[in-house]
C-alpha cells in the first residue's frame, strides 16, 4: 500500500496565539484528503513582522531559527499567503547577499490546485460568498483562480466574485497599530465592497486579514462572517 | 509640530471623513475605467510596454551624466540657454535673475510639479511679480490658496460647487452648475494675462538627448500657450527627465498619456528645439532650460533606490493606493504624494523628517503592479523602514518591543511558560492604550495550536 | 560649478562595469497594430471620437464651399489663413472667402490682434491614422500661435500626409530637416476635466477642431 504524503504545518504567530482553530481546520481538512500531517512545535514566526518594521537583524535571528526547522522537510503547507510570501519571496530581500536555501512552502489554496486534490473536494455551505485576497498571496504569489477553484467545489453557496482588483483591508501588519484611523478606513472600504453585492460570507487565505475585517465587523455590529478559507471548508465538508 | 504628528492628525481627519472618501474614490473610480479603455486601445501587450520602458530608463539613468551632456550640446545650438541648479534655491536664482534682466513683472506659468517642489510661486509673489497658474486645476488651488492635491489632477478634491462659489468669490461670476461654464470663466480670466506676459514658465515631461528637445504632455492648451505668447521661456527639468532618443516618444509618450489619464495621447504634445528660429514668425526670443539636481543625485548614489527616478509622474501610484484613497493628497505635507512621494520625499528632503511616510502604508504592492515603469515602490518602502531603524528615527519602544518578540520567537518554552501573562495583558490589560489602538491588539486564544496539538497527540 | 559639481557627483556614483545594457528589446509587439485597408477611414474615426470634426474635400471647388460653411455667420476678416499657395488660390477664387479670410504676414501681428480672430487655418505636416492626430512645425504651418490661439482650428491636408501610426511619425520628425523650433501634436480640441471629471472641450485651445482632407495633389479650381 503506498503511504499518504507527508505535510509539514507552517503555522503563523497569529494562528498559533490567536487563531488556532483556522490551523486545526487544516488539519483536518488536509487528513480528509489523504494526507500525512507533522507538525514541529519549534517553529513560532517566519519573521515578518520584525521584518515589515524594518527591524531587519531580528528578522533575520527569527527567520534563521524558521528556516533551520524547516530544513529537509519536504512539503509545507501554511495557510497564510502572507507567510508563505515572507519565505519564498521576501527571504531573498532580507537575506540580500547570502545564500539561504529556501524551502518549498506553499499556500493552502495554492497547495490544493497545484496536487489537483481540488478534485476530491465535495460539500455544502448555504449563503453569498465573496473572496478576500490578502495583498501578499495576490500581488507576491501571484494566486488568482486557486481559491475561487476550490469554493466552487462547494454547492449550495452562490459564489460572487468582485469585479477590479482586489483592494487592501489595511491590516498590513502594525500597520493596523501604527495608523489605525487609516487602516479603520480602509477596512470599512473593503467591506463596503462586499456588502453591496449583499454577501453574508467573506472567505480569506489570511489570518491578518480576517482579523482585520473582523474587527470592522464588529465595530459597526454587522451580521457578516468572516471565515478562513480552512474553516469554510471544514465546515462546508463536515469534518 | 513634526511632519509626522501632523500627518497621522491629518491623516486620521481624512480618514474620518465620509465625503472626502466619495469624492476622491469617485474621481478615482473613473480614472481607472478610462486607463482599463485606453490600456486596450493602444497596447497589445501593456506588460511588455512596461518591461521596455522600463529598461530604456534605466539604460537611460545609467548614462545619465553623458546623456545630460548630450542634451545640454544640443539645445545649445538652437538657441537655448541651459542652467544647472544643484538645489531649489539656485534655481530660484537663476529665474529671479531672468526676470530682472527682462524686467519682467507678470509671468504664466503650466502644471509643473517640479516648480512646486522648490516653491517657485511663493518666491515670485514675494518678489512682487504677478504669477498666474494657467492650468484649470492649478488655477483652482491657486485661488484657493492651497496645495495641489495630486500630481495630475491638482484640484481633485474640489466640487463643482466649491469652485463655482471660489470663482464667484475671486473671479467674479454669477452661480453656476455648468462645468462648462467655469471652465470658459477661467479660460475668459485668464486670456489677457497670457497675451501681456513677459515670461511663460513650464516644466518638462521629458528632456530629448540627441534631438537636444524638451517635450511637454497636456490637454488644455495653457502650456503651449505659455511656450508660444512670452517673450521669454523657462523651462524647468528634474535632471532625471532625460531619455535617450526623440523615437522613444513613441513609447513614452502613449505611456504617459494612459496612466496618467487612460487618454491614448493627451490634446496637445509639444516638442521644442529652441526659442523662435530667425525665419519663424513667432515663439518666444529666449529660451532657458534650468536642470534641476535638488537631492535627485542623492538618490542616484544609492543603487538600490536610483530607479525611483525612473518615475514619469503619471500618478497612476496614487491611483491605486488605498493609503491615498483614504487620506488625500494634501495629508503627506509635501510635493509628492502616494506611494512615489513616500519613496523620494526621505531622500528629498531628509530621513529624519519624513520617514513616517515609508511607515504609513499597507505595502500591499498595487502601486508596483501599476507603474508604467516598473518601480518596485513597496519593496522600497521596506528598505526605507531598515534605513529608519538603522538610522534610530524609529524608536526606543519598537526597539525594545522587536528584542522582546525575538525571545519569544526563538524559545516555544519561553514563549508557552509566558503565554499566560501575555494572555491576560491583552485581554485584560490593554485600558492602558488609546481605544483605536487598542482595538487592533489581538486577545490571545485560550490555547495556542501548539497546546492543541500536545493535547491531541 | 554646480554644473561639474553635478556631473561629478553623477559619475561617481556609478560602479565601472554597469555601463552598457547588451541590448534594448524593440517595441515590436507592444502596440495594437494599425493594419488598416483605409487609413483615411481611420483616422476618421479617430479623429471623430477624440470630438474633432472631418471633412472630405474631392477637389479645389468643394474645399472652397466647405470653407465658406465653416466661416459663416462670423463676419468679415474673421479668419486668418497661414501663408500657403494653394490657399492663395482658393482665395483668388472665392469672393465669399475673401471677404472673410485674411492672408498676411503672421511676424507683423502682436497677440492682441490675432486673438480678435474667430479661427485659424492651417496645412499640417503629417496626420496619424493610428491616433487621429494632426503634427504641425512652427516653421511651416503659420508658426506657434496659429494653430492654439483661435477658438476654431482648420486643418487642410493631403492624403498622402497619413502615416498609420505613431511610432512612424516619431520616426519621420527624426528625420525631417527644416521643421523649426516647435512641433505640436494635436489630438483633438483642448479640454479639462479637472472639475468633477466632468469633460470640456476648449479650455485655453481651440475648442473645436477641423480637418479637411482631400484627395488632389494639386487643386484645380
């Protein structure tokens, strides 16, 4: 019998304190697919926030420490598309100069499309969706259709994809703490967006993101979800 | 007050206000259908447009010192007089200089961004010349006595009926609804002035090395008008406006017209050689080209930032910048806004004043995916931010804050011994900071995933 | 010398081996291509939707009589024509247009008087299918202010002065002698849209724009 593949968890800061559920969810949505799931219970961070504030040496110290875990692991699924961008993408501007050996993670989403396990995904979710893109898995890793591939495969959801380019909740890291007047703003615009085409679901591939809107939701006391793309699946696959 | 007190006050006004929000997002919305139009209508392949305009640049910017040469040789033998300016001031000073040697007393002037970086205006008020900005929007600001607002629509952030109550106020018109009828007051307002002044000043969109030409983009007909009534003609050019060929119009110049306006030209596009040659029947007598250094080879000696002098000043950055969208131009505090002025405003006019600009953004990257020229403005901006740091503008808390987040990172017992701790600071102990702080500082969960996974195994 | 100071502070700033590029892709495969059985039709169509007008002119009788309908209702002496052989004939020709025209010498005329004109005639040195715009040289079509100063622009060319696209025209002024100190490409009338966004045509240019295009080398009249 062939075993299932192994996949390594990359577990972002915010899932690991703040949102543990969106990482369990993977879990199990990852098991239901047949795979293996190992997590190292060393890792913490990838590094970006040090990282976007222009701490650069404590960066790197964190980064190291991430990349010295990840080592020789084989597959790494992160269902963060900010994280999974720090490591393939920002690493090389960090680390200018030396030579890092960059590990092969991937984003949950683009994981998916990418095994063609897309295929196997079936269940229900009733409402209105739309999709939140985080700036990171759009513009650094270039994802499109691959969240949109995945929630199509879910019936009883009418799916409703925002015309234009996908414009920033201003979570952007301390960003949100630095200028929280203009990332209060920018949250609100977002979700403007979304509530006129009368969505009640907004599915995201970003725990910064998510918390960002769901703050912004509960501001102004509006019945929306926000759910992490694993979380939406979890459910909609009863797992 | 420093520039970034006042920013984040300016800041959190703008961000508060919901009609600032519809004007300036409605203006923008059009913006961006007209570039979506134009971008089909004049290129096959918009990406690849970039990538060459992009290395034409750069090619350009890496012989910089000899193309300037070049260009300098050859308007000189048309005619023209080519000054170099190493700041704002010395280029004051060659201007004032002009004027008193044509004893000139009232000027025109069209859109010119570079002008408004070395306050050109302010200086020839205050020496008592008469100095009207011909372009509508500038026109607008101008009466409004405000700053422009944006690099290509200066008065973006005006109603139509804001200008019919300031035209009724400064030019003296009844109340109207039309755009067009405010257009043809200020077009009425101002025709005298540009057939009676001595001097037109202009800028330059781009500077030609081997034609020796200066090149100027529009739609209304000011700033031909300004290059073809006066006598005298100054024109004034960052030094970073220099490319290389007259054919690398054919690029540029569609380039700049569709992200700048989604417009496949602009009306009206003038290429000048000189002043007016012997056998033409008119143009201006004189003409100076004044190259401009102002800090521009301070960015030049930096490898890393030197493309941001690539920028064309299509305006298409701040366009897409939701930073701007939310804030307005008038809330950076400086010439250059968006994401460009972010860029170069540190470099400009010094790290320690205006490094918050770097920090007042998401870096969510659609700035770079919409420059014409391919600055990789957000990865910039986090270049900056090291800078700042290395530079200590940053902070002794975040500092602190970084090392103490280091420990915790590094350690998974350190960090689960003081989990606990960290758990009851946020969600108990955070009364301490301002509310919109404070409501984007994440409650911990009561398990963290690690803790789950142990429980599960 | 700020100049040397400048320069110098440019050239150091430089490492010694990043000079050269090895080679600058061609803008081949970037712009539409302007394949067009009728540039005529095109630049039509161009021009048309830039809100400039196009008028068709078979030979030198039917210029005239579109003349006279676009100077109409304004008076005499209200048009003022650039210096040109063929206009000179059609004038020669044409009572109504010479009563309305005015041929003269432009470097004798201050900006006052010229800006008492109701319109400006001109030739042009090429027009651009592609982008429905008309190029005109300070030297030959009349000087700077002609073409920009009267609210009404009539352009009378040839033809054979179409070139398809943009990227020809560039490549075409690098190579013309004698166009002077000043060429203006003109793609449409002026306009603003800096209130509201709303558009306006004739702001401090001509608001409306005329070209007439005929067919005849040399018109007979």
């Amino acid at each position: 019998m062939e075993s299932s593949p192994v996949v390594s968890l990359f577990i972002p800061c915010l899932v690991d304190q703040v949102y543990p559920e969106m990482g369990i969810a993977m879990t199990q949505v990852l098991r239901a697919l047949g795979y293996c799931v190992e997590y190292d219970s060393r890792q913490s961070c990838c590094g970006q926030p040090a990282f976007n504030a222009g701490h650069w040496s404590e960066a790197k110290t964190v980064a190291r420490h991430c990349l010295q875990i990840f080592q020789g692991k084989e597959i790494i699924v992160s269902p963060s598309g900010s994280c999974t961008a720090m490591v393939r993408k920002f690493y090389q501007q960090l680390f200018s100069g030396e030579p890092v050996s960059i590990p092969a993670i991937y984003e949950f989403s683009e994981f998916l499309c990418m095994r063609g396990d897309t295929a196997k995904i079936s269940g229900n979710f009733s409402g209105r969706v739309g999709f939140h893109y985080s700036c990171h898995s759009y513009r650094e890793l270039r994802l499109k259709q691959e969240p949109f591939e995945i929630l199509r495969k879910i019936s009883g959801c009418e799916l409703i994809e925002l015309p234009g380019e996908p414009i920033c909740c201003g979570f952007g890291g301390l960003f949100s703490i630095k200028f929280p007047a203009i990332a209060g703003a920018m949250a609100e615009a977002r979700l403007n967006q979304f509530l006129e085409k009368n969505i009640d679901t907004i599915v995201s591939n970003d725990p910064g993101c998510i918390m960002q809107l769901r703050q912004e939701v509960k501001e102004r006391r509006l019945t929306l979800a926000i759910l992490h793309l694993t979380e939406f699946l979890s459910k909609a696959m009863k797992l | 007050m420093s520039e970034q007190t006042q920013f984040v006050r300016q800041a959190t006004l703008k961000s508060e206000d919901k009609s600032h929000f519809e004007k300036i997002n409605k203006a923008i919305r059009t913006y961006h259908q007209a570039v979506e139009k134009g971008q089909s209508d004049v290129f096959k392949d918009w990406q690849a447009a970039r990538r060459v305009a992009a290395q034409i640049k750069e090619q350009a910017l890496l012989q910089l010192p000899e193309l300037l040469i070049q260009f300098e040789a050859n308007i000189k033998k048309q005619g023209a007089q080519v000054l170099w300016a190493k700041d704002g001031h010395e280029a004051l000073g060659y201007v004032w200089n002009i004027f008193k040697e044509n004893q000139a007393e009232l000027a025109i002037k069209a859109k010119t961004m570079v002008a408004e970086e070395i306050h050109l205006n302010q200086f020839l008020q205050g020496q008592g010349i008469e100095l009207w900005e011909t372009d509508l929007g500038e026109l607008i600001v101008q009466l409004a006595g405000e700053r422009p607002y944006h690099i290509v629509t200066p008065a973006m952030h005006k109603s139509l009926k804001e200008i019919s109550e300031l035209f009724q106020k400064k030019i003296g018109i009844p109340p109207t609804e039309s755009a067009e009828t405010l257009t043809q007051a200020a077009r009425h307002f101002l025709r005298d002035k540009f057939i009676r002044s001595a001097i037109g000043i202009t800028g330059a969109n781009f500077l030609i090395a081997d034609a020796g030409a200066i090149v100027m983009t529009e739609n209304e007909g000011n700033g031909s008008l300004c290059m073809t009534l006066p006598k005298t003609h100054i024109v004034l050019a960052g030094i970073e406006k220099i490319i290389p060929k007259l054919t690398d119009l054919s690029l540029f110049l569609p380039l700049l017209a569709v992200s700048g306006t989604g417009q496949q030209l602009t009306s009206y596009n003038s290429i000048v050689w000189g002043p007016k040659q012997v056998h033409e029947v008119d143009g201006p007598e004189k003409m100076y080209v004044i190259l401009i250094d102002n800090g521009r080879s301070k960015l030049y000696r930096s490898e890393r930032f030197r493309e941001s002098l690539r920028c064309i000043r299509c305006g298409a950055c701040l366009n897409a910048c939701p930073v701007y969208r939310t804030v307005g131009g008038h809330t950076y505090g400086t010439t250059y806004q968006g994401p460009i002025g972010a860029l170069i405003t540190p470099f400009l006019r010094g790290m320690r004043e205006w490094f918050h600009l770097p920090y007042a953004s998401s870096l969510c990257g659609a700035c770079r995916d919409v420059c014409p020229v391919q600055i990789d403005i957000h990865h910039l901006l986090l270049e900056h931010r090291k800078m700042a740091v290395e530079g200590n503008f940053s902070g002794i808390i975040w500092k602190a804050i970084m090392k103490l987040w280091v420990i915790l990172m590094m350690r998974r017992a350190v960090l689960n011994f003081l989990r606990p701790v960290i758990f009851f600071l946020t969600h108990y102990g955070t009364f301490l900071l301002p509310s919109d702080i404070k409501k984007h500082i994440p409650k911990l969960s009561p398990m963290s995933f690690e803790g789950e996974w142990r429980k599960k195994s | 010398m700020s100049r040397d100071v400048i320069l110098q502070s440019l050239r150091s700033s430089r490492s010694e081996n990043k000079h050269v590029f090895t080679s600058i892709p061609s803008t081949e495969n970037i712009f539409n291509s302007v394949e067009s059985e009728d540039p005529a039709l095109l630049f039509q169509q161009k021009l048309t939707a830039l809100k400039g007008e196009y008028l068709f002119a078979q030979n030198g009788n039917e210029l005239s009589k579109l003349l006279e309908n676009l100077t109409e209702g304004e008076g005499d002496h209200q048009f003022l024509v650039q210096p040109s052989a063929l206009l000179s004939k059609i004038l020669y020709h044409s009572l109504t247009l010479q009563k309305r025209l005015v041929q003269v010498r432009l470097d004798a005329m201050d900006h006052q008087e010229m800006e008492r004109y109701r319109g400006g005639i001109t030739h042009c040195e090429l027009l651009v299918a592609q982008t429905g715009s008309v190029v005109l040289s300070s030297s030959r079509q009349g000087g700077r202010r002609l073409s920009i100063l009267p609210p009404l622009h009539i352009v009378v060319a040839e033809k054979k002065q179409i070139v398809n696209s943009f990227e020809e025209v560039m490549q075409r002024l690098e190579k013309k002698k004698d166009l002077g100190s000043y060429v203006r490409i003109i793609s449409g009338p002026s306009r603003t849209a800096d209130i509201e966004k709303n558009l306006v045509l004739g702001a401090h240019g001509p608001k409306r724009l005329v070209v007439i295009l005929s067919e005849t080398n040399q018109f007979e009249v």
